[in-house]
C-alpha cells in the first residue's frame, strides 16, 4: 500500500499573525520530534515545525539558525485542515 504525501497550503498572512510563533535557536542535539515534544507534548507533530519552516529535515538546518514553532497545535491543524 502507497500513501500519497498530503499538499497544504500556505498560510495566509492574516492567519500567520493570528499564531504565537516562538523562536528557538537550533542548537547540537535538537531534532524536531524533541522539539514538537517540548512545545507540543506530541513528538509525532514533528512534521508542523518542518512544514512551517520549509525545512523537511534536520539536515536543512544550520547550528545557531532561528527555528519557528507556531502555537497553538489547535490553530495550526485547523488551519492545515482547511
């Protein structure tokens, strides 16, 4: 069985400021499934970070680069959801 990779689409400004984005500097050791944990207490939303940022994988992502983590997780599906 092949799943299809769902397309979303980009937020609209007015949506984007309707989010608290916290900045959190990347530093060794983070991965995103740490992260969505941390501010989401999901390591499966991992992929909200990565989407957000239009950074599909840790290895897209310099030491020191500012990382955006939108909240709330509630906002942000609906929006993804349509």
């Amino acid at each position: 069985r092949h799943l299809s990779t769902p397309r979303f689409n980009s937020l609209s400004p007015e949506e984007i400021s309707s989010l608290n984005v916290i900045d959190h500097i990347w530093t060794v050791g983070d991965k995103y499934n740490k992260l969505a944990f941390k501010y989401y207490g999901d390591v499966e939303k991992w992929w909200i970070i990565a989407w957000f940022n239009r950074k599909p994988t840790e290895s897209h992502i310099k030491i020191g680069e500012v990382i955006f983590v939108p909240k709330p997780l509630s906002t942000i599906t609906k929006y993804l959801r349509g």
